[in-house]
C-alpha cells in the first residue's frame, strides 16, 4: 500500500483515494531486537489497536557501532564497510521479510535510514559518524534500489539530531538526492528533528514531504499545537505532525532528571499525557500522529541495559504491548473517519472564553471544523466549561455526542437548537471530547 499527499496538500490518502490517517507506533531497534515471529506478533498486536504505521531505523546503534540483530547479522559486514556506508546484503534481506509482515498486516514502515549519530556526533548513540555528503547520496540510492519494490515505505531523514552547521544540513539533502535517484524515487520523505525542535529549516524544499516536530520527552504540556499551526498556515501546504512526542511510561525529562531521583518518586509520562498530545495537534490541523511507549521504542528485553535512563522499573517491549494509551488511539482516527475527512480544517476561532485565555498549555482547548459545514470536533483536556459558536453549521438542529477518550466511549448523545452558541460542562474531571453534527449531515464519505 502506497501513500500519498491528498489535493489539499495537508493530508494523507492511498493511490484509490481512500483517506489514510497516520497512526504511527514507535520501534526504533525493531530490525536490532525481534526475531520473525516477534514482529509477527508486535504487528498483529499494532495492527488490531488501529495503527496504520511503525516507525523504525533501518539500523541503529545503542551502545556499540555495528550492533548485530538477535541472528547475528550486523548492519556492515566489517569497519571497512561501514566506514563507506555500504550495508549488509543479509541485514538487507531481513529488512525486505519484515517489509513484508508489515504488507500482510496493512501497515506503512516508516524508516529512518540512519540514526543521527552518523551524521552528527552529538547525539544520543554509539556512533561514529560515517556520512558526508558523497557517501550519503550513495548510500540512499543504494537503499532506495534495494527497497524500491516494496510500496509500504515513507522515508524519514534525521535521526533525532540537529542540525547545527550546513554540511549537517547538506547531509540531509544528499541522502534525500539519493533516495529519490533510485527505484523507490516516489516514496514520500520527512524530516526525523532533534528534540523540541522541528523540521521547519526544510519546510520550502521540494524533497521534504512532510513536516514533523518532536515535542520530546523533557516536560509536561508541551504545546505540540503551536508547531503545528504554524505549518498549517505556511505555505506551500504539507501534511505536518507530532513524530516524537511524549512516550507513554517514560520518565519525565529522560536520565537529566530522574536518574538522581529514587524511583518511587520519579514522575512518568502516561495515558492521559499521550492523549493530550494526539488530540491537541490533530484538531490543530496535523495529518496524524506518533505513538510511543517506552519499553518499546527501544525493544527492551529483560536483562537488557536501559537507554537514556537508569531503566529502574521498566517492563519489557511485550508488557508494553498492553499499556492503556496504545488501545485510546483510534478514537480519534474512527471519528475522523466517518465524517468528511479532507474538509477538516483547524477552528480555535470557533472558542469563547477560553480558560487561560486559551494560552494555558495544561487547560488548552483544541477544536476542528468542517469546512463545507457539517462537524464540529473539540477536545477539552480538563473540566472547564465549553463555550463555542456554531453558527457555521448551517442545520437548525444539532446532534451532541459526548465521548470519554479514556474509555473511548460515547457517554451522552443528545440533540439541540442551533441557537449559534452551545455551552457545555463535561462531567469527567480529566479529558472529554465532543462531536457537534448537523442533524442528518453527518457524513460517511471521503472527500
């Protein structure tokens, strides 16, 4: 299954037109870590919870260069190899299989080349740096050929790094030169940006498909939305979204802030901050949103040493699979789904009195609209009331559903006059989102 860029240049959709909302899960070791039946069984699990992308390094070192997957391959067969950026026919081999569970299961890979730490050598993994612009280039034909069959690849450039001098940026621009030079030439690529940072230096460049930011790890409320607005409102218009924000039970602020803490007090990312982010850059105007729990995005087996933190407390990628935000994701994509789905289009024009004056990051109220008319989406992070205008519904009568995104349940469904202005106290104390259709508008179709 290809994807690609919808006519209005902010979303996604497949080769037949049929909406794709990227719902991504992150396995950064994926190719280091499973086994055949491992992935077999990480992708059923992904797949049935709704998720339609994994994003992965094709290669990536931890600890040590040249780290071998759980078969013994390594991603170049010797130094020499790796000093010219030249991979592994068999690690290569075991890229294509696993391209190929992800087809049977219906989910886009989304693939980092290379981690960042072969391009700049301030980052968070072993290193050593191996690309520069030459090797770069070559290096993405070579990958682009060898992979150029499959259909199920959107490429992702960066490696979570910044960009800090122009051969760093120049890099980038030679791997994209190379991956569009060989067979896979028409697969989409973006940006993988260091943390709270986002893809912005690239954002007027024809080879940049997609814009991302990381909202990251470092703090709570990070407003993911405010990055998001602002590449929703800067043309030319490209499908943007959270690629790296909040990964559910990862420790606030990584090992700088809980290592010298005793583990019983350190704080955690969970359910509730993941949602948060999801539905805050979604109505915002992003095409999608990335998933992350800690366990998994580095694969951790038990026994394993722990990346970025101490790892005290930390379950295995397997227990992860089971951790309550991976199964609160599809609401939001279900919803989506059934309305018009290429008119949505961001709406905080459409709030009242907004608590915090709508610029509370804890309290901040996110709402979409359809543009033709038909839908009204909000997502109300905390008890508050409600005050928007719906004037732009041209129904007399509307249809309130009020859902609990926690339970992913619809609590209340009830219709009113549009008087122009509905007002409203959700009943939960944490978040609640509400869908407000014109009464006999809804619609099921995709454009």
């Amino acid at each position: 299954m290809k994807v690609r860029i919808d006519e209005s240049g902010h979303f996604f959709e497949t080769e037949d037109g049929t909406p794709f909302f990227y719902l991504a899960d992150t396995a950064w070791m994926l190719f280091n870590k499973l086994t055949e039946e491992e992935v077999r069984e990480y992708f059923a699990d992904r797949s049935t919870k709704g998720f339609t992308v994994i994003q992965s390094c094709v290669f990536r070192d931890l600890f040590e260069p040249n780290t071998p997957n759980v078969y013994g391959e390594r991603p170049f067969a010797d130094d020499m190899r790796m000093k010219a950026a030249q991979m592994n026919p068999r690690w290569i081999d075991y890229v294509k299989r696993v391209l190929s569970i992800a087809e049977e299961f219906g989910l886009v890979l989304a693939l980092l080349p290379t981690w960042g730490d072969k391009w700049n050598e301030r980052n968070n993994s072993a290193g050593p740096v191996i690309f520069d612009e030459r090797t770069a280039e070559v290096y993405g034909r070579d990958l682009s050929d060898a992979l150029g069959e499959y259909r199920n690849v959107i490429w992702v450039l960066g490696g979570d790094s910044a960009i800090q001098t122009q051969a760093h940026a120049n890099i980038i621009r030679a791997m994209a030169h190379g991956l569009r030079s060989g067979a896979g030439s028409d697969r989409l690529i973006t940006f993988h940006p260091g943390g709270s940072r986002s893809s912005a230096i690239f954002h007027g460049e024809a080879w940049l498909d997609i814009n991302t930011m990381q909202s990251g790890h470092q703090r709570l409320n990070v407003p993911n939305y405010q990055w998001v607005h602002q590449f929703y409102s800067t043309p030319p218009a490209k499908p943007c979204l959270d690629i790296e924000p909040n990964y559910e039970w990862a420790p606030v602020g990584w090992g700088r802030v809980c290592n010298p803490i005793e583990p019983e007090h350190r704080a955690y990312f969970d359910d509730y901050d993941v949602r948060r982010s999801l539905y805050r850059s979604v109505l915002a105007g992003a095409a999608g949103f990335t998933y992350g729990c800690e366990p998994i995005r580095q694969v951790y087996r038990s026994g394993d040493r722990s990346h970025a933190w101490d790892g005290q407390g930390i379950r295995t990628w397997q227990e992860g699979l089971a951790a309550p935000g991976s199964s609160q994701l599809q609401l939001v994509k279900r919803l989506l789904l059934e309305r018009s789905y290429f008119t949505r289009i961001p709406a905080s024009e459409l709030l009242h009195e907004p608590a915090g004056g709508g610029s509370d990051p804890v309290s901040y109220v996110a709402a979409a609209r359809c543009s033709a008319g038909s839908y009204i989406m909000v997502y109300i992070p905390i008890r508050q009331m409600l005050a928007i205008d719906t004037s732009v519904l041209p129904a007399k009568r509307l249809r309130i559903s009020v859902y609990d995104p926690e339970a992913c349940v619809c609590r209340q469904t009830f219709d009113i006059d549009n008087e122009g202005i509905f007002r409203y106290v959700p009943p939960r104390r944490l978040d609640t989102l509400i869908t407000i259709d014109a009464a006999g508008e809804r619609s099921h179709e995709s454009s």
